[in-house]
C-alpha cells in the first residue's frame, strides 16, 4: 500500500474533500507528468507567482536557473513558499452551463526552498530534468561543465506538506430535469502531444 | 499599431527583457488560449498558489466557482493577487545540457481582485467561459438560472499591470566548440489536441 503524506492544516483538502489525496504515490506520478510549476513567494510589493520547469527526485522537487532569476533568488533563501502543479485532461460539457467543469490532476506544495550547492547533487539533478524532457536526452548532449554547474542556480523543495485533487469521470445533474435536457453532455479529453522534432 | 500596457516596477522583464511584452494584443492572446490560470494571494500561513480556470472579457479576466472556495474568498476581499498564464509551445533540446530549455509564452498579471454582483455581468462572463471551453455551447446548453448566479462568486481582475514573456526559435550555443558537438540538436513542438468526445 502507498504511503501517506501527513495532513497539515495548510494542505487539508477543504472544498470537495473526495476529490483529495494525500498520498505519496499520486503526488509524484503528477509531479512527473507535469513539465511546468507555478511557484509563489511573498515579495515586498505583494505575493508573486512565476512559472518554470522542475523535476522531482526522491522526495525533493527542484527548479532552476540563472543566479540572477528573480524567483529563484526570492525562494532560495529559506522562506515560505507554495507551487501548484495542474495537468488538464479533458472539458467537461454538462447540459447545465452551471456544471461545466475539467477534469484535473493537480498538486499542491508548501515548504521552504534551499539551495543545492554540492556539484555533484546540481549534476544529477540537471540530468534528471533533461531526461524527464525526453529520456534518454542526457546521454544524447553534452552534460554541464563545472563553469556551467556555478552558474546554476538549483533550488530544493521538500514534498513533505502536499497534497493532490483529482476530479475524473463524466458531467454531473442536479435534478432529474436537468438531465432530461435535450443537450449533449460528456466530456472532451485532452492531450498534450509531440509534434514531429525541427532539427535546427 | 497595438496597444502598450503601462510598465511598472513588478511588470518590468528583468530578466532577458527581449523576451518580454507589454503589448495589449500579445497579452490577450495567451489569456485567450490558455485554460488554466495560476492565482496567488498572502494567507496567514504564508503564499498560497492554487490553478483555476478563467476567462478574458474585454480588459478583466474572470474566475468563479461556489461562495464556500478558499482561493475566491481570499481574494475577492480586494487584496493583492497575482495571477501566472503559462503555455508551453515546445522543448528546446541543445547540444549542451545547459542550453536545454523550452519554447513558452506567459503572462503575469498583478492586481486587486473585486467581487462581481451584477447577474448580468456575471451571466456574460459564465456564458464567455463556456464559448472558451467550446465555441457554440453556450447555445447548446441551459444557461445559469438566477440561483445557480448567486450560487457563483465570481471575482474580476484587470489586465492592467500584466506582462507576456515569450520564448521562441531554437536552441543556442555559446561557443563554436559546442555548436559543432555530434549531438542532435532542436525543437519537439508540444501541442494540446482533443480527443473524440465521450458521451456520459
């Protein structure tokens, strides 16, 4: 059986608690598929929120970039900080506008960043990324020197205080006259897919 | 000629501003495609980053959901939010590890969120969400009736200090050495297509 996050107060799952999960497994298989989180810090002019790719290994998610990164410079210095993760897999057309919806797998993380500086921790972490771009991809480049590893900034979040929501499945009615309405009703998947590679 | 947002100290590109955009139709563009945004709000306990699906309609993008969600009742209250748009277009694959990135278009958008009470307003923003999701459908199912509007918060956020930041083209090399490594070098186009519809 899969293990279990612990539940804090920050990552109870309020709204629609069936659709929560604290459980490790779920949380990385999203953190896998996903290629982009959205990072949030609180900054002197107000809470910010930036995109960038990340990678998880074992049970630290990692992101970054030039020391000079803005976000990567907020969240390095042991502060508090929240990134969500979101895959979309389908629209989801009800009879009713009022029960549209999408079907969602997303991750929610609070914690603390910290910045990785051994060189060979940059390393393996650098590879993981490019192989989660496309495997096999860090055996097919040249990997970073140690110029390029020092002007790398990596930063390390603990997958400690997180938690997943899921919502699956098909439209939902309210009364039995909505369902009866003479509208389509069902979902619409999505996915994302590869284009043919442009050489370049 | 296009319209330009006014620049601000949070909207400034700092980093690699060529990649940046204050133009009004560029910005539009993306929070037209995009499905998903990203809002960020201060909590008692810290940054707090949740996805949610919204709507552009005119100069305001729009989010919703029931009178009891968290992230609504937390920045309806005329606070500061901020709210991250994100599209990934492509993988970048490099010769060098270092180079390895991704072709992206994004916004960020900084501003205080207002409740919306009009039901017309708010019947207008639900029926454009809909015609987002699949254009004809706000004909093609039962529209919001007067509780099912109350039963909505919906929260308005202009689009006025907000930039884009943009990736494009292929991958770079710094050094004649690197551009002449063995390695394959180019873009995988990453594209959201939808499946057949499933009925349910």
């Amino acid at each position: 059986m899969s293990e279990s996050l612990s539940v804090t107060d920050r990552t109870r799952v309020r709204r629609k608690p069936a659709r929560g999960s604290h459980d490790r497994a779920v949380v990385h298989a999203i953190l896998d598929e996903a290629l982009v989180c959205h990072v949030a810090f609180a900054s002197e002019h107000g809470p910010v929120v930036l995109p960038t790719t990340f990678v998880r290994v074992d049970d630290q998610i990692y992101i970054h970039g030039s020391p000079a990164n803005h976000l990567l410079r907020a969240v390095g210095a042991n502060v508090e900080a929240c990134v969500a993760v979101t895959l979309v897999d389908a629209l989801v057309l009800a009879r009713t506008a009022f029960h549209h919806s999408m079907n969602y797998r997303s991750v929610v993380l609070f914690g603390r960043g910290a910045t990785v500086e051994a060189h060979d921790i940059k390393a393996r972490v650098l590879a993981a990324l490019i192989e989660k771009l496309e495997p096999g991809r860090s055996a097919a480049c040249r990997l970073p020197n140690p110029t390029e590893l020092s002007a790398t900034l990596v930063i390390a979040f603990p997958i400690a205080e997180a938690s997943a929501k899921i919502r699956t499945g098909p439209p939902i009615a309210d009364t039995p006259e909505d369902a009866l309405l003479p509208h389509w009703s069902g979902i619409v998947p999505l996915r994302v897919v590869r284009g043919e590679p442009i050489a370049g």
